[in-house]
C-alpha cells in the first residue's frame, strides 16, 4: 500500500471517524456509516480495512472515552520506567531513531537568520502534510488541513520568519516516507527544535512516550520536575513544531477525553488508533531514543 493511496482512502476514513465519534453512543452500523460516506458497506469495510487493519466496528472500541480512561491507567507503569531509563519505547513505530538538537540562542533571537529550510507537501496515511527540513533535521511537519496548502505554508514562515525557505518535492520526499512508511534501520532522524527551554522539555518527555500508550498533561508535567505546570504543559504541547514524529497526539485529558488537537480532532483518533493497532499486532519493533 503507497502513501498516495493512504492518503486517497483517509479523506473518507476522517469522514467516517467523525460520524463514529458523533455517534459512538449508539453504536451506528455498518450500513449506516457506509452511507455517510458514500458508499456501499462492501466497499467501505475494505476501504477501512485497508487503512486501519481492522474494522470499522473494532475501529470504534478505541474511540470510546472508558477505552482512553483504561489505556491512560495502563500506561503509567509503563511510561515511569521509560521516563526513569530516559528511553523513548521498548518498540518506538517503525523503528523511529530521534535525536534532538536546539537552536543556539542566537538562532532563536534571530528567528532562524541564515539557516536554510527546504520544505514538500507529501501524501501520509493522515492525509497531506508538510514537511520542513534543514541540513541539521527536520525543523517542521504538519497536515494540511481541507487542503489549504497556504496555511500550513504560511504556519512555517511564521516560526522561522528570517529564514530561506524553498521547495524541494524531490529532497523532502524520502524523509518523509521514512517515518511513515520504512523502518529506519537504526539510524537517528535527527530534529531541529526551535523553542524556550520549557518548550523543548516538553517535547523531549512527548518522544518518550511509547506507541499504543497515552500520557495525561499532568504525567508530562511531573515528568519534567514541574508538577503545577500541567497548564503551561498543554500549552506547549499545541505549539509542538514537528507532528506525529513529536507524538503530542499521544497527550490526552485525565478525565479520559482524546481532547484538542492542532490538527483536527479526527486525525489524533485515526493516529491513536492505528498505533494501538499496530501496537497490539507486534508491527512496532525497535527501540528509540532521545540523545
């Protein structure tokens, strides 16, 4: 299956979780959810079959509030001892090496004056994103929403307002079908942040948090020595540069709720649960780090 044809079938897919998720209460058939978007129940189970590796119907079970309030308790245990050894998973997706530089200080005064950024718009299995990238990693990765290339554009200009940024389909394009479609074979994709020191805290405890868990705002904040920050936390992780790489979908509510999502509030269930899938199914071997 090609990122092309990922992308193609999730437009539906998102069409088909939002219905879900409106009406989970309910337990909307097959049949039902199938209209909604427009096709046939035949086709529409092979379509999201195809997608999430799993049906529409088992779809649904991760979506559910008492599913978030379980795997957040689930995930404790498991994240204090990631967070004590300082690794990022005992099975980081795809094998997903990180390695993590900052801006100097006088690169962020700058807002990024003499660094070069060459960007692409590319298919994912979450419809197009963006990406970003330096000589020294990635520095960017966002989804276009309702295909408004021009906002996301404008989004990345804004974070690194005196830098050169120029498009470059071809060079972007193997990044970014390294961190959604190939295993990396062990070698670091190396990040660019650029952030306060607080901000880069946070994003270093989100890459500690394995695929299939969650972690709540107040979690992330003890975990970087600031208990009472759980507000600042949130806020920080809604400024989160590089998507699905820096997992902030992985954060949701105490309470159990998925909660908001930069990039829509569909695309961190389909992300949610697709990971969980593959979590559960073995399909994330290796282990990552955070250097």
């Amino acid at each position: 299956m090609t990122l092309d044809q990922l992308a193609a079938d999730y437009a539906l897919v998102e069409r088909a979780i939002l219905y879900l998720a409106a009406n989970r209460f309910r337990q909307p058939s097959l049949a039902e959810v199938a209209a909604e978007v427009g096709l046939s129940p035949y086709h529409f189970q092979r379509l999201f079959r195809r997608w999430a590796g799993i049906s529409p119907k088992r779809f649904l079970q991760f979506l559910t509030k008492e599913h978030a309030k379980a795997l957040l308790e689930q995930s404790r245990d498991l994240l204090s001892v990631t967070y004590e050894a300082g690794l990022s998973s005992p099975g980081r997706l795809h094998d997903l090496f990180v390695t993590c530089e900052a801006v100097t200080p006088g690169e962020y005064k700058s807002r990024g004056e003499g660094i070069v950024i060459t960007y692409g718009f590319h298919p994912t299995p979450f419809g197009e994103c963006l990406l970003g990238l330096t000589s020294r990693g990635v520095c960017w990765l966002s989804f276009v929403t309702d295909g408004d290339r021009e906002s996301a554009l404008a989004a990345l200009l804004q974070r690194w307002q005196r830098a050169q940024v120029r498009p470059d389909q071809s060079g972007t394009r193997s990044v970014v079908e390294r961190i959604f479609a190939r295993p990396a074979g062990g070698v670091p994709l190396p990040l660019l942040l650029k952030g306060t020191n607080f901000q880069i805290k946070v994003w270093e405890a989100l890459l500690r948090i394995p695929p299939g868990c969650v972690a709540s705002y107040q979690d992330i904040a003890r975990s970087i020595g600031a208990p009472a920050a759980a507000r600042a936390v949130g806020r920080a992780v809604g400024e989160n540069p590089i998507a699905f790489v820096i997992p902030c979908h992985r954060v949701i509510r105490r309470a159990g709720s998925f909660g908001a999502y930069r990039w829509g509030e569909a695309r961190k269930q389909a992300i949610l649960a697709w990971e969980a899938y593959r979590t559960m199914a073995g399909q994330a071997p290796g282990r990552g780090s955070v250097r």
